[in-house]
C-alpha cells in the first residue's frame, strides 16, 4: 500500500481516523454475464489487475490495515469498474465485515465501459442492482462521527442534480464541522493546470468555467459542461466555511489544492497503484 497521511482540524469531539480510497475498478464477470462483458472483463482485468492481481490485493490490504487500526474506510467510488453479477459479488463479500461508507463512481453504472453517453438515464438502467450490494446510499449518505458530519456524494457525471443539493443544503444547515466525500473532484485551477499539462485532452473535473473548458474535445466539452443547478450546488458548497475539507478520487493520481474559497481538497490516487490516505480528524 502507498499510505499517505493528512490531518484535518475540525473542531472534533475526540479524534478520530479514516481511511480514505479511491478507484479500485475490480473487473470481474463470469457466466451469468453474456459473452460481450466477458471479453470486456477480460481486457479491463489486464489494464488494472494484472498477474499479480493488484487491484484485488491492494483492496484487500486496505480492508485489513483499516480494520486491524479499527478505522472507517471511506470509499469515493469506481470500485467496480462495471457492472457485472461478479463485481458486485465480490464488493459485497469483501465489505461484508467492513466498517465503511462508499460514494459511486462513474464506472459503478458502466454497463460495458464508454459505449454510451452516461447520464442520470443510464445510470438508472443498473442503479437498483448496484445499489443492492452495499449497505449505505451510494447517491448521498451523512454519518455524523464525534461531532463531524462526514457527507458522501456520489457522482453524477460532471452534475448535481437538485435533490442532491437539497440533501446537502440540509445537512450543511446542521452547523456542524463536515467533511465532503465525492468522486469527480472540482474545478481548482492548480488542479486543471496539472492535468491539462500531462496532456489530458479536458481535466476531467466537475465546475470548470467556460474559458477553461472551450478548448475541449466537443464531446467532453458537453459531458463537462456545469449546468446551472451544478453551479449552484458549487456556490453553496464554497459558501459555507463548516466544509473544512474536500476529498476525491476518479483522476487516478494523488493531487492536493485549495479552492478559490479557501477550502482544501485532496485527490487519492488509484488503489491499483496502492495509492490510500489516511485522515486524522481532529
Ligand atoms: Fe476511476
């Protein structure tokens, strides 16, 4: 495992931990799935696992690090990296003893990876199923711990709809110090410099403004575009000073900033390079 470690002050009762993790992309599938998922399975297996199953065995480390520790995992999604009877068989057994909370990914409603154009229609094909194998609301779920109210949200293709910026409204008005969860990290632009200069054609971050994103390909220019609830989701959160810190996955590298309000985030890199944060909060 490639543990990093932060401490976050929040003002807590009594201190505690998390174990933060990101993007396992498990790509199992077997024969209750048709031959296309399989090939696909085959394939994506190769890219993030390997012969020496490091996706598998780096999850699973984590699993136990955090347990043996007794510290929550906070998972931000794209832990499966499609919808297969398989993955999610294998997230349920593996989390079944765990002490978790885990926010979707993008990947966790992929039926067969990039074929469509993914929204809230596509996600609904597969999001019961999903849903089915874990034991907290994957769209948003709030667990207040020693005075700190951990907020998860989960992804919503580069979007917040309007109930999910109600949900945190409500939990935000609690007054509590909180601590947000979520996949697709926002726009930063340290963040958006850093990505963009690896040679990534968008920066694949939720809120960019439109000087930014107009030199997108036309299909992430759309995929990557705020609507106007977005942006209201993205005011509120930067509006309220009890959000002491962000903390995000889906760029499959580590990064660290501060938004424009002041507002740390930071990006865990993939779990099959090991990548694992752990938070102190205080
Ligand atoms: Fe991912």
């Amino acid at each position: 495992m490639n543990l990093s470690y932060i401490s976050v002050k929040c003002e807590a009762e009594k201190p505690f931990k998390l174990l933060h993790i990101t993007d396992t992309h498990i790509s199992f599938a077997d024969g209750r799935d048709d031959e296309r998922k399989n090939k696909l399975a085959e394939g994506r297996y190769r890219a993030f696992s390997g012969s020496d199953r490091r996706a598998e065995r780096y999850f699973e480390e984590s699993l136990s690090y955090a347990a043996k520790q007794g510290i929550k995992i906070i998972h931000t999604g794209d832990l499966i990296d499609f919808v297969s009877y398989a993955n999610l068989d294998y997230a349920r057994d593996m989390l079944k003893d765990t002490d978790y909370l885990i926010a979707s990914g993008n990947h966790e409603f992929s039926l067969y990876v990039g074929e469509a154009f993914e929204d809230e229609a596509y996600r609904e094909q597969s999001r019961e199923l999903v849903q089915s194998a874990f034991r907290n609301d994957i769209d948003f779920t709030a667990e207040v711990i020693n005075g700190v109210n951990l907020i998860l949200i989960g992804d919503f293709y580069y979007r917040f709809p309007k109930r999910i910026t109600e949900r945190l409204c409500a939990e935000l008005n609690r007054g509590l110090p909180a601590l947000l969860f979520m996949h697709t990290p926002l726009y930063e632009e340290g963040l958006y410099d850093y990505i963009m200069q690896g040679g990534a054609p968008c920066a694949y971050v939720t809120g960019a403004p439109e000087d930014k994103i107009a030199c997108y390909p036309r299909n992430r220019y759309i995929q990557q575009k705020p609507d106007i609830d977005t942006l209201e989701c993205i005011e509120l959160i930067k509006s309220h000073s009890n959000i002491k810190a962000i903390f995000a996955g889906h760029l499959h590298k580590p990064y660290a900033g501060v938004l424009d309000c002041g507002i740390p985030q930071y990006v865990t890199g993939i779990q099959t390079n090991g990548y694992a944060l752990e938070i102190t909060v205080k």
